[in-house]
C-alpha cells in the first residue's frame, strides 16, 4: 500500500509565505515524478507543479516566479515552497506522485489535500 500524507496548509495573509510538504511511504518500488495539484470550488483540479526524478520542473504560468518545487529523493518528499502568496491561491493543495509499486505496475496516487488560505 502506498499514501501521500500532505502538511503545511494554513492561513496566511496576502505577501506572505507558506511551505507543503508530501510524503510517500509505503510499497514503493520507484518514483518517476511528484507534483501539487490544486482545487478551486466548483472548479476542475489544476496542475501547479511538477518535478522528475532527475530534478526537472514544470509550472503553471499563474504561479511561475513564486512557487517552488523540490524533492528529497532519499525521504520520498516533495515540497512546495509558496511565496507572494495571493487571495486567489487560496485552494485545496493536492500532492500526486507517479510511481511504480512493482517493475509492472504504474499509477498516479494523490494525498488527501492540504488547505491554504490566503485572506486579510
């Protein structure tokens, strides 16, 4: 069995700054990326970031330049450094991670999310 637990979430105001973490633990026989997710109400489930196993990232344009994403191989971790934090990032967080479980089996699972929220 594998899970994502996220932490880091909270209430922070406009300009300010909050760090996500994610864990993977579990059967986990490779990871070939890990990344955050993110849910407006009422709204589809976004990409927010994504980094490889080789430490190549990808980030949607609405938080480029004030996000970061980073990975501790060794611990499985992926975080979420989230800076010049505005009202409209206030969304459910979800972590992902493409991982294999076995040579043979490949599959997204996600974390339960973590809620940020920005507000004055």
């Amino acid at each position: 069995q594998v899970q994502l637990v996220e932490s880091g979430g909270g209430l922070v105001q406009p300009g300010g700054s909050l760090r996500l973490s994610c864990a993977a633990s579990g059967s986990i026989f490779s990871i070939n990326a890990m990344g955050w997710y993110r849910q407006t109400p009422g709204k589809q489930r976004e990409l927010v970031a994504t980094i490889t196993s080789g430490g190549r990232t990808n980030y949607v344009a609405a938080v480029k330049g004030r996000f970061t994403i980073s990975r501790d191989n060794a611990n499985n971790t992926v975080y979420l450094s989230l800076n010049s934090l505005k009202p409209e990032d206030t969304r459910v967080y979800y972590c992902y991670a493409d991982l294999s479980t076995s040579s043979w089996r490949r599959r997204d699972y996600w974390g339960k999310g973590t809620l940020v929220t920005v507000s004055s």
